[in-house]
C-alpha cells in the first residue's frame, strides 16, 4: 500500500505529464490564424506582425508535416537564420516537438532529421542555385520579405516542389512590398473574391492569414509590448511591423523599397567582412534627452567588388558620450578605415567627443553647405542602379529612406512620422565620403588624425 508521500509523488508526476503533452498540444494552444487552411491550396501566406507567433506556426506546420512527407525544403534570407530562428530558435524546429520526438540538426549537410524519417533540407535565398534540382512535397520559407534574391529564390523552390500527393509552401513573413509579396497578396485576393484569373488556376491557390502583433499579447514579454508599442504604434513604421500592413511606396520619396536590395559581401578568415574600405558616419544631434533628436550612425564601406555595402545601423538618441562610445566601438568592431561626421551641430563638440572616447581615431569632419536632397539624390542613384546593396535588413533605417519627402520650395521637410531624417543623413554622408567624385557634397572637409 502507498504511502501518502508517495501518492502525493505519483499525483504531482501525472500532473506534471499532462502540463507537458499539453505544452506540445498545438491543436488545443494554436490560434485559428496559425491552424493550416483547410481544402486544396498550393501556398499559405502568413503575413503578419513582430510576436504574432509566424515562426512557430511555420515550425508546426512542418512538424505536422514531417509525419506526411519524406522531404521538406526549408528556405530563410542566410544560413545562420535558418539556423538561429528556424531551427534551434525559441520557436524553432528543435523546441516545437516534445523532448522525446526532438529532431536532430546535423548542421555538416545543412539537414533535419525527424523522428519520422522525413528530412528537412535548408537553403537560403543568397544561394538561390542550390534550389535548382532538388524536388520537396512541402516547403516552409521564413521571412521572404527579406530574403536577398527574392524572386529567384522563389522560382526555383516553386520549381521543386513537385512531390506527390499534395505539394504545399508555408511562407510566414513580415510584410514588405517587394513584387513577390504584392503578386502572392494579388493572387491571394484573386482567389478569396473568387475569381482567380487562368494563370492563378495554373499556379494553384494561394490562402493568406493575416495578423498582427496585438493578437499574441498574451504570450508576449510586457517589457517589449511597452517598448514597442509606445515607440511605434501608429507610426508607419509600427504598421507595418505590428500591424503587418503593405506600405506602398510614398510619391515624391527619393528611395523605393525595390531599390533596396540585400547582398553578402562575405567574410575574411579572421571573420570580417571582405571590405577594401570601412567608414562609420555620423550625424549627431544637436541636443541630447528624450525629446531630442537621434544621432545617426551608420556603418558602409566599399566591397573587393567595388560595390557598396551599408552594415549596420547604430543610431540611438542619447548623450554625446552614449552616441560616441557607440561609433568607437562600431568602428573597431568592423575595422573601419575612419570615422565620418556632420561637423554643423558643432564641430569642435563632435571632434572633442569622439577623441575623448579614443583619441587614436581618424576622424574626418564634413560641412554641408548645400540642401539634404542634394545631397542625397546621387546615394539613392546608386541604389536604383545596384550599386549600393545592404548586408542584411536594417528596418528602422530603410524606413527612413523610404519614408523621407524633401521639398524643393525654400526648404526641405523631415521624415513623415519616424522624426528628423538623421540615419538618412548619416548614410548619406558615409556613402559620398566612399563613392562621389565630390565626396564633400559641396562643402568643406578637414582630416582629424
């Protein structure tokens, strides 16, 4: 006969067994947006905002999967993507399946074994090539909007999936309006009204679910929720990243969302981008406090290819010693050539806080004597003639550039609703430094260090 210890120990442990089958239960823990569409459908668009749970929807869909198809393709914008969101992220394939059905990562052959048998294959859309050839019955491809080739990427996974009997793709995405996303949105919407067109009929029917940040509040850090709501609901930043809106180009604007184009530039042996040139650009603020402006930082430099690469976006709004510290480390980080700043908020402040971070710093202080359309108009020429590609997706920047309306008539304006065009400024001010034949923007320069 048990004792009451031990009864206590058997009920606490079959107490503890349901919690965990009910912590892998996505039947009973999914919401109707993340159960895969019922009926016959070639691909499910899940375009949706930051925390709405997209990756582990995708990672659900392809756990249910793997009990039915021997091979899945699975398609993120680089390797370690795939690897750090897709597979061994918190939502990831790894943690989805419950510990003793866990898959197994075999990372020398860039594979997933399930417990099934089935087998994940990755890809990434920087290596669009690799996806000519291999066949799958089902793909998930996270965060196309981002993806480097997207286009390409996307015929040559569409080419290979052609495994019977049901071949299918999850695409689970934050919305950006690339012409692959507003041709699924197209197709989308052609086959809900219904009236898909011959070529919609041909290509099979594409089902969306759309959703946005709000919807998942509940399994949400409240400290985030706070961050990012206050600083970017209602903005047209937080439409699109919250509330998972396809924001169209804004007339009058100097850069076009298609124009920003993602590319690898590679690594050396030591880890470090292939640059023959690196510069960190600033444009700092003229006051410092919550209200105050940010100060733009900006890292870009010029690859062995002779292309230009912007790397990272580390504007904040801060003192100058926060934005200073910031730049110095950016700098060594990257091993930047020197360090580029707008001298016209003050430019023995910027020369004198830069140097009491690290006075072993070059810095070079550029003067605009002219307007920031100016300035700006051959940087996002170079853009729209591929010239100029970023490394990886730097959001809060490439909303700028995309969102900024300057004025011709006396005066220029600042960005619609995201405050004073200051990463713009910043960017523009690297990528002159490194490209233009006047790399001054017609003002004045002098070399510190």
């Amino acid at each position: 006969m048990l004792t009451q210890t031990e009864r206590r120990g058997y009920v606490q442990a079959e107490q503890d067994r349901r919690a965990l089958l009910r912590r892998y239960d996505w039947d009973a823990n999914a919401r109707d947006k993340q159960r895969i569409p019922p009926g016959d459908w070639r691909a499910w668009l899940i375009l949706a905002g930051r925390g709405f749970g997209k990756t582990r929807t995708g990672a659900e869909t392809v756990r249910k999967w793997s009990y039915e198809a021997e091979s899945i393709g699975l398609i993120g914008r680089t390797l370690s993507d795939v690897r750090e969101l897709m597979v061994d992220g918190p939502s990831g394939l790894l943690h989805v399946f419950p510990p003793w059905e866990r898959p197994e990562w075999i990372a020398s052959r860039r594979l997933v074994r399930f417990p099934s048998g089935a087998t994940g294959h990755v890809f990434t859309s920087d290596e669009p090539e690799m996806l000519r050839g291999p066949q799958h019955g089902k793909l998930w491809m996270d965060e196309a909007a981002a993806w480097v080739y997207p286009d390409t990427t996307w015929n040559m996974a569409m080419f290979g999936l052609r495994v019977p009997p049901s071949p299918q793709a999850v695409i689970t995405t934050t919305p950006k309006p690339i012409p692959l996303i507003k041709t699924l949105l197209k197709r989308a919407a052609a086959w809900a009204g219904g009236e898909p067109s011959p070529d919609d009929i041909r290509l099979g029917r594409v089902v969306m679910s759309r959703g946005s940040t709000h919807e998942n509040v509940a399994n949400l850090d409240p400290a985030f929720l706070g961050e990012i709501m206050n600083a970017y609901e209602g903005t047209r930043l937080g439409r699109q990243e919250i509330d998972a809106e396809v924001l169209e180009d804004i007339a009058g604007s100097l850069w076009k969302r298609a124009d920003i184009q993602y590319r690898d530039p590679g690594m050396d042996a030591d880890g470090a981008y292939n640059m023959s040139r690196i510069v960190v650009a600033i444009d700092p603020a003229a006051t410092s406090g919550v209200t105050a402006d940010e100060t733009g930082i900006v890292a870009a430099g010029v690859g062995l290819d002779g292309l230009g690469y912007v790397m990272e976006d580390a504007s904040l709004r801060g003192s100058p010693d926060e934005w200073g510290s910031a730049a110095v480390r950016l700098y060594h980080r990257l091993k930047a050539d020197r360090i580029i700043a707008e001298s016209n908020n003050g430019g023995e402040m910027v020369e004198h806080v830069i140097r009491t971070v690290d006075p072993g710093v070059p810095v070079t202080l550029v003067h605009a004597s002219r307007g920031k359309k100016v300035r700006a108009e051959p940087v996002a020429a170079k853009y729209e003639q591929r010239r100029v590609f970023h490394v990886k997706p730097l959001t809060l920047l490439e909303d700028q550039m995309t969102s900024w309306l300057p004025i011709t008539q006396g005066r220029e304006s600042d960005i619609l609703d995201v405050g004073s065009p200051d990463r713009v400024d910043a960017l523009v001010w690297g990528l002159t430094h490194l490209f233009m034949d006047d790399p001054w923007g017609h003002g004045q320069s002098s070399a510190i260090g």
